[in-house]
C-alpha cells in the first residue's frame, strides 16, 4: 500500500503476535524513544518492550509517581516525566524538558489518551479532543526539531478504529461536543483527529527524514474505560473475553510502526495488526487534514513555541 512517501507491504505478523515478537530482531541501542501514558496498559507494554530492545526511553505521565512507579519496574534504562495532556503549559513544560536533554529523538509515540463516559470540556473545548489530539499536536510540534536530528526519526500516533463512528468528518461546528454528545462517538471524533494529525504530519515532512504513521492497536483488555460506571467497566471485560487482544499484542502494532527496519522512508499509513490497513474515506482527506491543522494552530498558538 503506497503512503505520502513510501510503499509498504503487509507485514509478516497476524493479530496474535506480540510487542516481544515484533521486535525480537530489533536492536535500539543508542537509541532515544519518547512515550506518551508510560504508566500503564499498551504504552507501559511499549515502554517495557522497547527498553528491553536496548533503547532509552522517556516515559510519560499524568503524576510523577505514575511515571517513577512505571520506570522503575521494567529491565533497562526509562526517564519519568510528567505530563497532563488536558494542560498545554504542562505539555509545553515537559517537552521543554525533554528538548534541554539535547538528543535525538528517533522515536515519538502518542499513546496516551482517555475514553470518557459523560461530556467533559477543557477551556470550551470536548474534553477527548483536547487530550487525545490537541495535546499532542502540541508536543510533537514543539519537539519536532528534535526528532529531525535523528539519522530517521518517526512519529507514531496511535488512533483507533473507532475513527470511522465520526461520520460527519472533524465537526469544526462542535468542537464544544455540545451538540449530540456520545462517548463513543467523540471519541471516535478524536481519534479520526490522530489520523488527519499524522496525515497532515506525513505532508508537511516529505522534504525531511522523519516519517509519520498512525495505527489501530485492536481492541485491547486494559483500562481505557476507568472513568466509565462499574458495570460498564465489568460488561467491557466480561464480553471481552471473545474478541479482546492482551495489553501485550496490543502494543505490537506500536512496536512494529515504530522500529521495523521494513517501513524506512514510509510514512502517511494507518496500520492495523503490524500492516498496512484502510481507514475511513475521512481519514484520507487531505483537505480536512490540513484544515484540521490550521484550527488545531490557532486553538493552541500560545504554546507552539
């Protein structure tokens, strides 16, 4: 399947595989990756994996204990850090942070992200949008210098198929989420975000050596569904059981995307169990995507530099 540059063909993995088995060839020594929402779930599976590939790793965290109690507890080298994704200063904080550390990033992952049960809103604005996309427009923009002085650097944004629930595209109209609000479908609203995100990212880089993906991890037995009623959460994973993916295959189209030798130069894709995937045709709008930008830069302006 062709991206904005690049062709990749379907990878060698199935749906089974793992973070471990996807990177059993991988050696990240001297390397320098940057993980979003290290503390638990696919990213702390991503953190763990990748360290144990040789690679230094800078996790991320909504508190400082989140971030030390994750670090601490994987084989190999993981620096805490924290960050609030609904805060752009504290975004801007930790990115400042990570680019006084003056190193190449060879790897950025956006993992980090909340599933929401009832309408929250940071400073006007639905609260899935500002955490899932906005906060991380934020960071990888502000840490982007950073990651071109890597020999190949490569953003990883992790989406969801459930970018295909917002059928009317990115609601520029709505971004209150005022209007018809639905969890599901404002977080699938966010996650089409991710997607156009990467997109637009994968346009804006031809010229340069980093690359942009986005990616469906599955639909994963962890808990994304923490800030939703009890028995919500129990029915989540009592049904589970038949069709959930393990917080460990989970986290191998992550580590795929991330470090496949393969996917050199390859950027503009949305992968599905460690291949290439299709997304929705909203996904694929190159107009949407760069509008999507140019709101997503005024909405953030003051924190972009």
């Amino acid at each position: 399947m062709k991206g904005v540059t690049g062709e990749a063909n379907r990878g060698d993995f199935d749906k089974t595989a793992t973070a471990e088995i996807v990177t059993r060839d991988v050696n990240l020594s001297g390397m320098t990756v940057v993980i979003t929402g290290c503390n638990s779930g696919i990213g702390y599976e991503t953190m763990r994996v990748l360290a144990l590939r040789g690679a230094y790793v800078i996790g991320t965290a909504r508190t400082m204990e989140k971030a030390v109690t994750a670090c601490n507890n994987i084989e190999g080298v993981a620096v805490p850090m924290v960050m609030e994704l609904s805060d752009f200063a504290s975004v801007a904080k930790c990115a400042d942070e990570i680019q006084a550390m003056n190193c190449p990033i060879d790897i950025l992952i956006c993992n980090a992200g909340v599933f929401l049960s009832d309408l929250r809103q940071v400073k006007g604005i639905e609260m899935h949008f500002v955490v899932n996309h906005l906060g991380h427009f934020v960071f990888v923009n502000r840490l982007i210098e950073r990651i071109k002085t890597a020999s190949q650097g490569r953003i990883v944004i992790v989406g969801s198929e459930a970018h295909r629930s917002a059928v009317r595209g990115i609601e520029f109209d709505n971004l209150s989420g005022e209007r018809g609000f639905k969890p599901m479908r404002a977080y699938g609203h966010s996650k089409l975000a991710n997607g156009l995100f990467s997109r637009e990212l994968a346009q804006r880089l031809q010229d340069s050596n980093v690359t942009s993906n986005c990616l469906h991890p599955g639909v994963v037995d962890t808990n994304i569904v923490q800030h939703h009623a009890g028995w919500q959460q129990m029915a989540f994973h009592f049904v589970g059981r038949w069709f959930l993916k393990s917080t460990e295959e989970g986290a191998a189209t992550t580590c795929y995307v991330g470090t496949n030798p393969n996917l050199t130069g390859i950027s503009g894709l949305y992968f599905d169990n460690c291949s290439p995937g299709s997304s929705s045709k909203h996904m694929l709008d190159n107009e949407l995507a760069n509008r999507l930008w140019e709101v997503s830069e005024g909405l953030t302006l003051d924190y972009l530099k």
